[in-house]
C-alpha cells in the first residue's frame, strides 16, 4: 500500500477503522518490532536509498535504543568520503537530545567527534561534530568545548554549541572564556556569550 491508497482507504467505510488502527500503531503506539527493525536497519546504510529520509524517520519516531548504533556505525565513517555521515549525524544529534539523562560516551568517541570538530574545515561534519559533543556527558568534552568556542574557523553555530557545553559543564569558572567571546568578531557568538553571563548569575 503507497500513500495514495492509504489516504483514499479513508474513504472506504469497509477499510476506514482499519487504516485508522494501521495509522495509530504506527504513529501513537509505536511498536516495539518496528523500533527494533529500525534500529537493526541503521547497521546497514548502503541498503538504504535515501538516508536522509532515513535520519528523518528515526528522529521522528525516537528511541533511545538507536543510540549504540549510530554511534558504532558514525565511528567507521570517513569525513569527505561516507556519503551517509552527515544524516546519521543529524539523526544520533535529535535522539541524544531527546535523553531525559545525559549520554555518557567512550573516550574515544569524543576524540572523534572532537578531531572532526576542528578538522574539517569548519563545514556540516563539524558542526555536526559540535551538536553531538555539546550533547555527551564525558570530562574530555570540555577541552573541545573550549577550543571550538574560542576557533573563528568554525561556523557560529558549532561555537555556540560548544559554549552551550561549556556554560553547562563548567559554569563560571569559565567566566574568562564567556568575557573574550563578547569581544568576538561574530555578533550572534557575542550576543549567545552575553546571554549566557547573564543566566549564570542569575543562578548565583
């Protein structure tokens, strides 16, 4: 069944409840074979045709349990040359942020993300790079915090998510790094370093 004749069996008295019980376990149920088949599917990105979609459907239909996946599948990945990298980054950056806790990484996958952060060119990798990194729970993360939010090679909003890890992380005890960014060459990293100042001494 294609979309057209899910829409038009709407309009079928004798299917209506049917597609409308297909439509709600899918959508307001979500069942758990589908969830595993899903997660079990993102092994496997050169079977998939549009990943991009893909990364879509698996943000739209979250679940934690696509967590370890993405993440051993993006490890194997070479910046400029895995065509699937960017959408399974954009999927693994809207299921960490749709954790109730932080996730807690290996070491070397901070590295990585890290390393590709600062690495290539400043382009969607790394800011990809910087959205998952600001979303970890590791120690190793501050470091590159701190380095992405400082580097004027980066795209503005991989440094904003970097000082959103920061001001999360290590609060004002990074007030230095907070009071340079304000005399950034970027309005919109000068604009998020104020804001963030500000919300911090609210908290004082």
């Amino acid at each position: 069944m294609n979309i057209i004749e899910l829409i038009s069996s709407l309009d079928d008295d004798n299917r209506l409840n049917e597609t409308l019980k297909l439509i709600e376990d899918i959508v307001v149920d979500r069942p758990v074979p589908l969830i595993s088949k899903l997660q079990s599917l993102i092994s496997f990105p050169e079977k998939i045709e549009d990943t991009n979609r893909f990364a879509s459907l698996l943000s739209d239909m979250y679940s934690e349990k696509y967590i370890e996946p993405l993440v051993q599948v993006i490890i194997h990945a070479i910046p400029g040359e895995t065509i699937w990298l960017g959408d399974y980054m954009y999927a693994l950056g809207n299921c960490l942020d749709g954790l109730e806790e932080e996730y807690i990484p290996e070491e070397s996958f901070v590295h990585l993300l890290g390393d590709w952060m600062l690495n290539t060119k400043g382009g969607e990798i790394s800011w990809k790079s910087a959205i998952i990194l600001a979303s970890l729970k590791h120690p190793q993360c501050n470091t590159y915090y701190e380095q992405g939010a400082l580097s004027k090679d980066l795209f503005h909003q991989s440094r904003i998510a970097c000082l959103s890890g920061l001001v999360n992380e290590l609060g004002m005890s990074k007030l230095d790094v907070y009071q340079k960014l304000l005399e950034d060459d970027e309005q919109k990293v000068r604009e998020s370093a104020q804001s963030a100042i500000e919300w911090l001494e609210k908290d004082e």
